[in-house]
C-alpha cells in the first residue's frame, strides 16, 4: 500500500512540473524550463519503475494514471496563479468614457485610444498591455464602470517598445 501512495504521490509532483516545464518552454524561458526537466525525469523513471516492479499489477497502473489526471488539474492551478507573461486587452464602447480612460490610467495600465467605425455609430477602441496576473483585476474595473463594453485579451507572443517596456526597463535600473 506504502508503494501506491508513493506512486499516486510522484504524480502529484511530476504532472503539475511537466505542466510549468511545457509552458516555460513556450514562454521562451529555457534555463529553468531545463531544470525542472531535470527533476521531472528523474520523478518519472522512478515512479514509472515503482508501477512495474510492483505487485500491485492493475492497481499500479490505475493510480499512476489517476495521479496523472489530478496532477494536470494541480499543475494548471499553479500556474494560474503565477500568471506568467503580458496579456493584451481590447476594450470597446460605444461611447468614449473619460471617467474609466483616468481610472484604467490611474490604476498603473497602459492604454491607447481608438476612434472606430461601427455598423450604427462610431465605436471607441482602448488597448492595454499588462502582466498577467493583473487581468481579473482589469476587467473587474470595466466590468463595474462600462458594464456593456467588448472585452477580449490575447497573449502576445514577443513585443517591443512602448510605455510598458520603458517602465519595466526603469524598474530593472533601480533594483
């Protein structure tokens, strides 16, 4: 029984750093996305020789693969909650709306403003880029101010330039 539990175990621990590694890896952030391959194989070849040398036969096999489902919903969480990367946010009204244009501002947000063509109206198109770990927060405040605004946010892959890399060029000067 000792062995099942170690078994279900190192998939809690192996699947959630497969998840982080894979999207590291993505991210373009290599070096540590190699050190946690490292640990993660070393994890994997013992759990895996722990489920054939066993006697637990099916067993075995069934926890390993239960682990491996739980570790997946685990590693997800975590990296949600690390949030990692920049998200770009467009908003879009149908009126320009001052009050929430100073607050998104206020509130440390970088963002542009576009006047656009509707079907029935002109439309205002504001654009923010921000880490990710700040999206819900982003949204919550236009939710509240503009409840019947588009909101959509994409990942970028790599960007250059503008107000928010300046400031994070600034930031990385003085620490």
């Amino acid at each position: 029984m000792k062995e099942i539990l170690l078994i279900l175990l190192l998939q809690l621990l192996y699947v959630p750093l497969f998840t982080l590694r894979t999207i590291f890896l993505v991210k373009n952030i290599t070096m540590l996305a190699s050190l946690i391959g490292i640990v993660e194989m070393l994890i994997y070849v013992f759990g895996l020789s722990l489920v054939f040398s066993g006697d637990q036969g099916f067993l075995a096999m069934l926890v390993y693969a239960v682990g491996f489902g739980l570790g997946i919903i685990i590693g997800t969480r975590i990296e949600q909650k690390l949030a990692i990367g920049y998200i770009y946010v467009t908003i879009n009204t149908q009126n320009r709306n001052e009050d929430l244009i100073k607050l998104i501002r206020d509130e440390g947000f970088a963002l542009t403003t576009y006047v656009g063509e509707g079907r029935d109206s002109q439309r205002y198109k504001y654009e923010i880029l921000t880490k990710r770990n700040r999206e819900k927060e982003l949204f919550m405040l236009v939710q509240h101010h503009e409840p019947s605004a588009f909101i959509i946010s994409y990942e970028p892959k790599s960007f250059k330039g503008g107000f928010l890399v300046k400031r994070m060029k600034q930031h990385k000067k003085h620490k």
